[in-house]
C-alpha cells in the first residue's frame, strides 16, 4: 500500500497512479519495476501490494512496524498506548492467514503472471476503530484505557484502503477473517506467549 502514497480518499485499484510518499514506499516500488525489468528476461512473477497485515507472528516488542501490533505491544505491557497522527486515519487491515491463502493461489499460476494485485481486506477502518477493538478484547474498557495522541510520523498517509476485486476475479480469492476475529486471534496467540 505504501506505494500509493496519499492521493486518494476511496477503495484504491491496481490502475491508480502510484506516488510513494517514504523511503519504504519508493523501495516497495522499485522491486516492482526489477521484477517488470526481469520478466523482459524470462522470469515468470506476480506482484502483491499488501496493505496492513496483522496476527500472530509479528514481533510484537518492535514498535516501529505493523499498526495492531504496536497498539497491542502497548495493552500487553499495560502501558499508556502512544498514537501518532490522528484517531481517524484509515488503514486496511487483513489477517495473515488470509494472505498466506492468497501467496498460495497465485504460486504457480500462470493466469497471475506478470500482474500486480492488491492484498487487503478492502474495507477501511479507522485507527479509532482499531484501537477500540483492540483494547476491548484485552478485556479493557475503550473508553477509559488511555490513549496519547502525538504528531505524525515523517512520510506516513493519511488512509487508504484496497479495492481487491481484480485478485477476485482473476484467482477468486476474498479474504475471510474479519477484524474482530482476527484481533482475538491475535490477542490469544500473545497472551500464551
């Protein structure tokens, strides 16, 4: 999704322009055109823009990486959650099993070569939201955990969310674990860590 950057306000397309506005985002787009400039050379690839994925796994004591996982890092050690940038930012949020599916159905399968497709859930959910979640399946009350709000993080968006019917209808893939299962998923997985 990084390589999108922050032009649009609806479901983002494969088709739209892409303008990374970070570092992360440029290098994203850049492994890209390698891959396009190899496939001028024979290599057989296909391309997934992931948007922000989340669940057990991620390295929960890095807090610079991965939206949920830094906001549960923070319910986890039962420490005041640290925002940057505002409550009604936007992201997409899809769960790893969803994209492990995914990766699967478009190994070997030459109907995806030489594409690129989005990988998200396609529905937009605020940080709010997020958070809400979150804390509320920590066994938290939402509206008192506290929450600090700070400025922006250099470079990051604003929102954006994927428009996933091109990978529907090419390969029939649709995500299937929701945000709140996928959060609780999460949550269990830490919590017997």
């Amino acid at each position: 999704m990084a390589v999108y950057g922050d032009n649009y306000r609806k479901a983002i397309k494969e088709s739209f322009s892409a303008c990374p506005k970070s570092f992360y985002g440029i290098n994203k787009l850049a492994c890209e055109h390698y891959l396009r400039l190899y496939g001028t050379k024979g290599l057989e690839y296909t391309a997934l823009r992931m948007f922000n994925v989340y669940g057990p796994g991620q390295n929960i004591d890095n807090i610079r990486q991965g939206m949920a996982s830094i906001y549960l890092y923070y319910i986890l050690k039962k420490k005041p959650i640290l925002v940057k940038g505002s409550l009604d930012r936007y992201r997409d949020f899809v769960y790893i099993d969803d994209v492990v599916d995914c990766w699967i159905k478009v190994i070997d399968n030459k109907k995806t070569y030489g594409k690129v497709y989005n990988l998200g859930s396609g529905r937009k959910t605020r940080v709010s939201q997020l958070l809400k979640e979150l804390i509320s399946s920590s066994g938290y009350n939402s509206q008192e955990y506290p929450v600090n709000v700070k400025g922006n993080t250099p470079g990051d968006i604003f929102g954006s969310f994927s428009d996933i019917n091109l990978i529907k209808e090419d390969i029939s893939w649709i995500p299937k674990i929701g945000l709140k299962d996928g959060i609780k998923s999460m949550i269990k997985f830490y919590k017997k860590a």
